[in-house]
C-alpha cells in the first residue's frame, strides 16, 4: 500500500489521537468533549521539537527519557550515550551486526540485542529486540534523549495521545505477549515501486550462506512475485519460524536463481 501522507504535529495538537494497532483504526476526538473512561495508564509526556517523550525504565535500573517513534517498526533504540552509561554492550548477551536505518551520513549500523526488559509506567515488556546503537554523530548519538520505542513495542497496545493535556495512554491489546521476533532470513529489504532489493545481508545468515548479497533483487517469494506484495507481508514470510523453509527467486546481476533458505532464530 502507497503511503500518501504523514499525519503529524498539526493533527496531533489540535486532537486526541488514538492509534488502535490491533484493528488499525486511527480515530480523533475533540479535546474539549474527550474524556477517559478506560482501563488503560495515563503516562505524562513532555512534547521536545513538537515529538512525544516519555520516561521509561530499562532492564528494572536504567531510567530514560525515549521518543515515541511511532513511524519505526523496530521495538526499541538506545542511543550511544546510554550505551556507554550503562554500559549495554558488555552486559547484554548475543548480539548481531544490522543496517538499522538511513542518516545524513548513509546507512547507520548497530547491534542488535535483547535487553531483560523496559518497562512503561505499570506495563512491562519482555525481552524487546533493542538496537545498541554506537555511532558518533547524528541523532543515535545525542544525549538530549537516550533512545526510541517504536512499533514493534506500541503494536502491543492502543495509543491515546492527548497532547493538549500533555499525557499518553496506553491499553493492552491482545497482542501484548507476543514474541518479538526478528528477521529469520538474515535480511534487510526495501521496496520501491515494484523493486524488492536487498540492502543488508547480516553475516552468517542463512541467507549470507546461500550467496545472496547486497544490491540483489527478490523477485518472488514462496513463488509469489513480490511486486504483488506489501513489504510488510514478505518480511513476515521471512520470520515464519525457525527451521522454515522459504523459496526465493533471486535477480543477482541480471541473472535469476532459485534458492530455498532454512530460516534460523538469529537472536
């Protein structure tokens, strides 16, 4: 599905946004009408360049002030400076090498890891898939926040922002429990019109060890021709389970080849 536009800060400010993730149901109320009646936690937030902060606490010890990223599918981000405080990078467990997204400066990489858990007011989430960031300079390496929660984290509930009254509230959805699972395959993919590539293969992978690589193109999945599919659907094609098999065709410089991959729980 195309997106056609951002809705952002001038919608959020005039309104009560509720994000319904589990029924994907985006509704707004009348600030002046709205009233709160459910069973879900009222958290403060502070608005900082016009985004929603909140305070949240890492493996039950290390307080933050987050962004809530609601445009990120990942779960969650710790910038570099919280890394280093806390010093992440030593006392979390297994960690891989990912392309975690798109700076100034081209392609910004990271670990990806799992912390025990982070914590939301009352609500406690276990073993989030979390991104050690380690970059210099850019946004993962400011002090003024010391990371994101994103999607993968957010999908667990329906959001409330209610920025007139400077507060977010957050009811658990069915999805609460779920796994964070990522990527089986060992890739990183972006679409474009109908152009599936790929733009990260992490090392060791299954999909490094069938020889697919950087600037590859996915032409089918499962025999389903890709440009049929929303990216969102491939991507969960490839966390079907560990000891899954996946067909892909691959386009690798103008050549197409048939690989089959037995997706592996990489983290």
């Amino acid at each position: 599905m195309p997106v056609e536009g951002i809705v952002g800060y001038d919608i959020f400010s005039r309104f009560v946004v509720k994000i319904d993730y589990e029924s994907q149901k985006l509704t707004l109320y009348e600030p002046s009408g709205f009233e709160y009646k459910g069973k879900g936690e009222s958290l403060p937030i502070t608005l900082e360049g016009n985004h929603p902060h909140i305070k949240a606490m890492v493996d039950g010890k290390f307080e933050g002030n987050f962004l809530i990223d609601c445009g990120a599918r990942s779960s969650l981000a710790l910038h570099t400076p919280f890394v280093q405080k806390h010093n992440l990078l030593e006392k979390t467990g297994k960690k891989i090498d990912v392309f975690s997204g798109i700076g100034i400066g081209g392609k910004v990489k990271g670990k990806v890891t799992r912390v025990k858990s982070i914590q939301i007011g009352r609500f406690k989430i276990s073993a989030p898939l979390t991104t050690l960031a380690s970059s210099e300079k850019g946004a993962f390496a400011s002090e003024k926040i010391d990371g994101n929660i994103g999607g993968g984290i957010l999908k667990r509930f329906a959001v409330i922002f209610d920025y007139p009254n400077k507060r977010m509230i957050l009811e658990p959805n069915r999805n609460f429990a779920y796994e964070d699972n990522f990527d089986m395959a060992g890739l990183w993919l972006t679409k474009e019109n109908d152009t599936t590539t790929v733009d990260f293969v992490i090392e060791e992978s299954p999909a490094a060890k069938s020889g697919i690589k950087e600037g590859d193109l996915v032409v089918k999945i499962n025999g389903q021709p890709t440009k049929d599919l929303l990216l969102r659907d491939i991507r969960k094609m490839l966390k079907a389970g560990d000891g899954k098999k996946v067909s892909l065709t691959i386009n690798s410089d103008g050549k197409e080849k048939d690989i089959e991959l037995k997706l592996k729980k990489l983290i």
